[in-house]
C-alpha cells in the first residue's frame, strides 16, 4: 500500500511544480485554538467516560504558551543554514467559541458567538504572553511566520447538535472542551456544506479581518481546517488576499448533504484565483508516537525518509506539523519529546541534505507563482 502510495506521489510529482533546490517547508496548523483547557476538565471527562476512544489531539491539545514558543524557536536557532534558520509556518485561528450555555438551552436562540484569541490569551494562565512573544521577540521573525487557518476551527452546527443530545458532548461544552467525541473530525471542520449556521463567505471574511488586526498584516496562504473547502471558497479566499492554499494530497470536498469527496492535488497548480496549490508530501507528529509509547527515534526515522523522497523527486519537502506537538498545556512531558524529535530530525537534515533551503509557505507559494510567470 505505501509503494502504491509512493507511485501516485512520483506520478503527480511529474505534472507539479519541481525545483533543483533542496526546498524545505514546516507548516504548522492550530495554533491560538482551544481544544483542552486543562489536565483537570480532561481529567474528569476521561474518568466519566473512560471507554471513549480518544486520539493523541484529544488527549495533549491545549493552548500554547509563550514557553512553548521559546523552546520550538530555541531548538530552530540551533541549526543555521545558509538559507538561515529552519522555518515554521504557524498556521492559527484567529477566534475561539464562547462557551454560552444558552446554545444547547434554547434551540430557538442559538446565540453562538465568538471571541479573538487576543482575548483568549488574556484569560489562560501561562498564554497571556504568548501572542505578545510572537509579535514583539526580534528572534521571531527568523524562524516563525504567521498565516491563516480559521476563524474558530470549529464546525458550529454539529457541535450545537452534539451538545444538546449526546451526554458526553454536552459534559466536554460545559467544562470548555472542544472535540471529545468519535465523530468525522470531531466536529473541527468549519467549511463544512453541514455547518448551515454559519456564513462561509462571511467566515472567511471575519477570519481575515482578524488576522490582520491580530498580526498587522495580510495572511497570502491559507490551510483550509481538516483539508475541507469547497470550490466557491477560493474566490472568497482570494478577494481578502490568499494566493497560496497550503493543502494535502487529497482535499476534502463537501457534498451538499456534508458527507466528503477526496480530490487529488497537483503541486503547484494554479487555479483560476492564480492561486497556488501547495501539498504536504511529508508528515512530522511525534506526539502521535508518544501517544503510542513508540522510541523517539521512529518519529524522525519516519519523516526523514519522506523528506528524502520528496527531495528525490525534485520537490519541496512540505512536512505537516501540528501545535499539538509543541504544547505543554496538558503534558510537558509530550512537548519535551517531540522538541527532542525535532533537534534529532534537524540535525538529519543539515547532515544529510545537501545546501537545504527553508522556506515558509508564503515564500514558496511567491516563488512558484514568480517560476509560472505570475
């Protein structure tokens, strides 16, 4: 299955974008979004209901702090280059749902609303500083970037629905958890055909109103949540300043009853947005591993050899790395681990690839644009 897996990639590599550079790409989803608010809210849900099958963002996922973003830059700088540091493309959301119990009391209200994570921060203890690091840390700026993933990464509609009839949704809403539960995505798929109480085109929107208010400039990439965006989102994307979609090999497209299609991506393929179409070819979790009590060394052992294929194939290395992997929120121990995965698969890299070029998403999205005539 992975040769067969292998074959489809070298196959679509032939008609994308290909580079004699030995391009490396870090992109990095979730960031400024709740999931768990602490050990203790997970605590109590996993003791009422310890027969629920959780996976490792359920269990590690919290809100970052500005120690975790210190340490993720820390380990960076310790591997300069002659493109300089390693990148991290820091995919965010730019909002948070506030947890109103009258969205699961009264169905005729349904006052959902949403706060920016400015006021997020602000209200957990240890991320009040956090966006202020990013913003204000003169180091910052050489090995983390900004861009744009969601308003709220949230599906609003089933999570309502959720709230309101299953037991331990509505036990997760009223401890301020989102996705404890075994559904498609866990309900975090925001564009979404089935998310009919929300406005995509003004979800959009929102969503790019904040980031600029939040970062002070205009995101040009987006990473759709859960790989789920439908045709007519492009056009929106592209009127609030998107030129790069950051993606996978298969994208999700809704149906109209919310169920999915899968549709192949071409690297570097530009649409009829001229945007262009990046796909992550390479996968870095380890915290996935520490879920699974696996050696450090399987997680880096892993990557490199998609980082290396990739290469081979005269393609960036677009490797996906989610927050979970760099949060301490609710296990420091799970931050430490993959902190000490990543130094092992950057000192692989440097050892390894020869004159690697990091690059954030943005930046290969320029270059294709800037290669196609754009």
């Amino acid at each position: 299955m992975l040769n067969l897996a292998n074959s489809a990639k070298d196959l679509l590599s032939l008609a994308g974008y290909r580079s004699p550079q030995n391009i490396i790409v870090f992109e990095s989803d979730d960031w400024g979004g709740i999931r768990i608010p602490s050990s203790e809210a997970l605590e109590e849900l996993q003791g009422k209901y310890p027969d629920l099958p959780l996976d490792h963002y359920q269990i590690y996922d919290g809100l970052e702090s500005a120690e975790d973003l210190a340490l993720l830059g820390d380990t960076l700088r310790r591997f300069e280059t002659k493109s300089g540091f390693p990148k991290f493309t820091l995919n965010y959301a730019t909002a948070n749902p506030v947890f109103d119990m009258r969205i699961i009391e009264d169905e005729e209200l349904s006052p959902f609303s949403y706060e920016p994570i400015t006021d997020t921060f602000e209200r957990y203890d240890g991320s009040d500083s956090a966006l202020n690091y990013y913003l204000n840390n003169p180091s910052s700026s050489s090995c983390f970037l900004a861009q744009l993933h969601a308003r709220e990464h949230l599906n609003v509609t089933r999570w309502m629905q959720g709230a309101r009839n299953i037991d331990h949704q509505r036990d997760a809403f009223m401890l301020g958890v989102l996705g404890f539960n075994t559904e498609k995505y866990n309900s975090m798929d925001p564009l979404n055909t089935s998310n009919v109480l929300v406005n995509r085109t003004q979800y959009i929107t929102d969503a790019a109103k904040l980031f600029k208010e939040q970062f002070g400039f205009v995101s040009s990439s987006f990473i759709p949540p859960c790989y789920v965006i439908n045709g007519d989102d492009y056009e929106v994307l592209s009127r609030v300043g998107v030129e790069t979609i950051q993606g996978a090999w298969l994208m999700n497209r809704p149906k109209p009853d919310g169920s999915l299609s899968r549709r192949l991506s071409v690297p570097g393929k530009i649409n009829r947005y001229s945007q262009v179409q990046l796909v992550r070819n390479c996968s870095f979790e380890p915290s996935k591993y520490f879920f699974h009590a696996l050696d450090e060394e399987e997680s880096v052992t892993r990557a490199m050899a998609e980082i290396s294929a990739a290469l081979k194939r005269k393609q960036p290395a677009i490797i996906c790395s989610h927050r979970v992997n760099f949060t301490s929120r609710i296990s420091k121990a799970n931050r430490d681990y993959s902190l000490r995965c990543l130094n092992k698969l950057l000192n692989r890299i440097v050892e390894e690839v020869e004159d690697p070029v990091f690059m954030f998403s943005d930046q290969l999205g320029k270059a294709i644009r800037e290669a196609k005539g754009l």
